[in-house]
C-alpha cells in the first residue's frame, strides 16, 4: 500500500475497556479488542461510532445484502490504506459469504475480480466517494440501476463511516490483534 501508517499505538489500549471487549466478543468472529479499547478513552466517541457503524452493519429497509454491504466495506478500508480494519471485516465477510479470493480483489482493479455488475457498481461507487467525496454521475447511474434509493443511501452511508472508523483506526495507531488477518494474499492459482 501507499500510505505509511504508524507502526506502534499513538494511544495506548485501556485494559479495563480491553477485558470488557475480549468478553463481549467471544462469539464474534471480528476481534476489535484494541479498537474498543482505545476508543474508550473517549466514551462519547466510543458510543457514537459504535451505534452508527451497528445501525449501518446491521439494519436493512431494501434489498441490501450483509455481503453487500461488507464488500463496500472492505473496499472503503482499502481506499483509506487500513489494513487494521480490513482485516477485521475480513472475518467478518467471510460468514457473510465474501470468499478468500474475492477478498484480494477487493484490494484490485474492479476488472480483476469476478464481480456481479452490481457489485461492480458497488464498488466504484465506493471508488468515487473515497476519491472524491461525490459519487460522478456515470457511477450514479450504474449503480441506480441495481439499487434502490433507500440502498444507494445506504452505501453512501457505510463508505462514510467506515472512511471515518479506518481515519480512526490508522491516526491512533491501532494494531492488529494476534490471529487476525491484515491485507489478504492473492489466491493460490489452480493447478494446471
């Protein structure tokens, strides 16, 4: 990647916030125990991120699927050059039927992947909004043509918060937890 990160915490973990984190995700696939616990050196802030990014993850009025919307997740955290947070959703889009390879080409050219045109359409949506924080008109377009209003609104609000969580993540200096995937490795190519 292209973006130098800090290699050590700009914000040390609080063990106490760490505890209460470990206990609370024994059945989570994602392990965001240094996340929680340097987000709870501000409880506001901590309170807020986490309500928007459940409500966004988890709340669905259309058509939306959670491998949709993990997919444009994964993209915006390779947009923003977080690996902590990629990662992270990396186990998590791996219940939500993203599969290994799919998760290196989220990290690709969209001509690369084996995309849907609808998830391509996700993900230049996704590309636009990163880049430039609007979405041009002719990735609109494509878009609208596989998602509803209420989906579109959606998407434009998962790419948002989750440039904020990776901002977040990448300033403070958050480390990946032992066991938890960074950038995914390209797929092993199939035998001859």
């Amino acid at each position: 990647m292209h973006f130098t990160r800090p290699s050590e915490p700009r914000l040390e973990p609080l063990e106490w916030a760490a505890e209460l984190a470990r206990e609370a995700m024994k059945s989570s696939p994602a392990n965001v125990v240094n996340m929680r616990a340097i987000m709870a050196h501000n409880r506001l802030v901590s309170k807020a991120m986490g309500m928007f990014s459940q409500t966004i993850l988890l709340q669905f009025e259309d058509d939306l699927t959670r491998r949709d919307v993990e997919i444009a997740v994964l993209r915006t955290c390779w947009n923003c050059g977080s690996a902590y947070t990629f990662g992270q959703h990396g186990l998590v889009a791996l219940v939500d039927g993203v599969t290994e390879a799919e998760l290196y080409y989220a990290t690709r050219p969209i001509s690369q992947g084996h995309w849907t045109p609808a998830e391509a359409a996700m993900i230049q949506l996704v590309d636009d909004l990163c880049a430039d924080d609007c979405v041009s008109d002719a990735a609109w377009a494509e878009a609208a043509q596989h998602y509803s209003a209420a989906d579109m609104c959606q998407l434009l609000a998962v790419s948002g918060c989750y440039r904020m969580v990776c901002g977040f993540n990448n300033s403070a200096g958050v480390q990946l937890e032992e066991g938890v995937p960074g950038w995914p490795a390209p797929p092993e190519a199939s035998p001859s």
